[in-house]
C-alpha cells in the first residue's frame, strides 16, 4: 500500500520521535552514565513505539568484540554451580557482556568442544572451571594466545591464569580441628572420585588436621558425588567394627544423602554421630535435623571471576592475581560432642 513504511526503523527515526539528537540515543544504547533517568526513559519509550531493534552484531563488529564470555561449568545440577554463576553475571552484565554458558558434566572432551565452538563465536574470553581431568595444555593454550582466561574454583596444576576460589586445604584443616574440639577422634571422611584441584586441596586438609592431633585417617571413603551414593554409603561406613563418630562430606549434596540413610538405619544425627557438609546450600537447612557445613560464598567467588575478568580485558599484560574468599563455618544441630565410648 503507498505511503507505508516498508523499512526497519533506524535509530535516526528514534531520535526525532524522542526529540533528542542521534547521538543522544547512540548513548541510551550504550548505557552511557552521562544521559539523565528522563531522557532515557523517553528514547526507550521511542524504540518500543516505533519497533526499533538495536543491532547488536553490527555494534561489536565495529567494537572488535563479541561482548561474550564463555563460562563453562562442571556439573549444573549442584546448585552450588547456579549460585557461582549468578555471581559471575553480577559483574560481567552491569558492563555490558553476556555470558555463553556450558555445563561440561566432568567431562574434558565435552569441555573441549565447547572451547572450540565459543572460540568459532568469538567470545572475548573465558571463566572456567576446569573438568575433571583437564589437561594443562588446555589452559596454556588459551593463554598462550592471549585469549582473557579466569579459572574459577578449581585450577589445573602447574596454568597461569587469574584465579577465584577459596583455600579448600585450610578448609577441611580447620573443620577437622574443630571435630576434635568437640571430642571426635575417629572421624571419617567422603570424598568425591574425580581428579581435580579442589579433590586434591580437601583430602589433603583432612590428612593435614588428623596428622597434627596425631589421630588414624585412614578412613576415608570415595565416591560419585550424588545423593543417592551419600546415602548408600550410610551403611558401609556405620555397620564396621568401630563406627567413626563424625563424618565430613566432600560437598553438600553427598551430605544431604548421608543425612537421610544415617537416619534409615535408625540413627540420631548430631548425637550418635556428627556431620557436616561443605557449601552451605540453602537444603542444608531444610533437613530435620539441620544440616550443619562450611559456606563458601559462591556468588562471591563468582563476583570475583567476574571483576578479574574484566581486569583482565582491561590490561591483558597485567600478572596473574589470585582472589581467594573467606569461608564461615555455620553450626547446626547435625554436629555435636562426641559420645562416650562405652567399653
């Protein structure tokens, strides 16, 4: 029909419709902090009147950036990963990035080709948390090619990169020395069956604080991290000949499972043996009785990523840093004194 606009609406149609100039609405798309709460207002009222769709790949082509980041994660369904990643977007979003996310499930293949399929989208760089089994040629090869890199959580031995995450060694050190306070020296502890850095870290913490009260850690068992083998495992650790009277869990959500089969074989959680968890996750308070742990800040760690990555995008020749966060122990009644031993 003559007289019908045919055409997309540009941001010069924006701009006479707001009454503001087109540089004025090249700064609203911007987020320029220099253009007042009103004017922005009006020319985002304008684009929605009028169907104005900002083009955001022909910005970037012209930037020379994606404005992507590539975060890959290990395993999305321990909600302590969903909690990292709302940190990490907490400083990456504010600035303008949007995050390409990959749930690698542990394993290093699947980490690889989600590397090489970001790379072929071109992000800006990466967070990582490596898989299990990552290999160190993995890490150098992104920074050996000058591509921004945080490592977050976890670390592969011997990469230099940025890195987040928490001392896990003094971690586990220090709720064993804190288990004993309370009187437990036979103390066991579940750990996962993956080969990693934070692995590594706990199981070395567990050793480091029964070493120094001169107590036997040989009782430790791995496995999957899931809630169904924490609960399976209830029965193996609990019908031996002398029943560790404390138990720490690698994560929570081994924990969660303990906590439940603990209680299938008839017994009182916190009184006829402890247990603790690591992260703190929001069921840990949901269980009867409450599960007690160590929170590690995830949305911290997270938060942390974030600011180094763009640290890092800012001055990419800049020395590696690392941001390690504080960890609390939070008390619940699953933790108790231990119980005499009757002879």
């Amino acid at each position: 029909m003559a007289g019908n606009q045919t055409r997309a609406p540009t941001l010069l149609d924006v701009a006479a419709h707001a009454g503001v100039s087109r540089a004025t609405a090249s700064l609203v798309l911007r987020g320029s902090p220099a253009i007042s709460a009103a004017t922005r207002a009006r020319v985002e009222a304008s684009m929605r009147a009028i169907g104005y769709v900002y083009n955001r790949n022909a910005a970037r082509l012209r930037a020379h950036s994606s404005q992507m980041v590539g975060v890959l994660l290990p395993n999305l369904t321990n909600p302590f990963f969903a909690t990292l990643l709302a940190g990490v977007e907490s400083r990456l979003e504010p600035a303008g990035y949007s995050v390409l996310l990959g749930n690698c499930n542990e394993d290093p293949l699947r980490q690889d080709t989600f590397i090489a399929r970001m790379r072929e989208h071109g992000v800006d760089g990466f967070i990582l948390c490596p898989a299990d089994r990552t290999r160190r040629e993995v890490v150098d090869g992104l920074t050996s090619s000058a591509t921004p890199l945080v490592q977050i959580l976890r670390r592969v031995p011997g990469a230099q990169s940025d890195f987040a995450g928490v001392d896990f060694t003094e971690l586990v050190d220090d709720m064993v020395r804190r288990l004993i306070a309370l009187g437990h020296r036979r103390i066991a502890f579940v750990s996962g069956n993956m080969h990693h850095s934070v692995q590594a870290e706990r199981l070395d913490g567990f050793y480091r604080g029964m070493a120094a009260a001169g107590l036997d850690a040989s009782l430790v068992i791995s496995i999957p991290l899931t809630h169904a083998d924490g609960r399976a495992s209830a029965a193996f650790l609990m019908q031996r000949h002398s029943p560790p009277s404390a138990i720490l869990c690698f994560n929570d959500v081994v924990a969660l499972g303990l906590h439940r089969g603990l209680i299938d074989l008839g017994l009182a959680v916190g009184r006829d043996v402890s247990l603790v968890g690591i992260d703190n996750v929001a069921e840990c308070d949901l269980v009867v009785p409450g599960l007690a742990s160590v929170a590690t800040a995830p949305f911290r760690i997270g938060a942390s990523a974030g600011d180094l990555f763009l640290r890092r995008l800012g001055d990419p020749s800049a020395p590696p840093q690392n941001r390690i966060e504080e960890t609390t122990f939070v008390p619940r009644p699953s933790c108790g004194t231990a119980q005499p031993t009757i002879s």
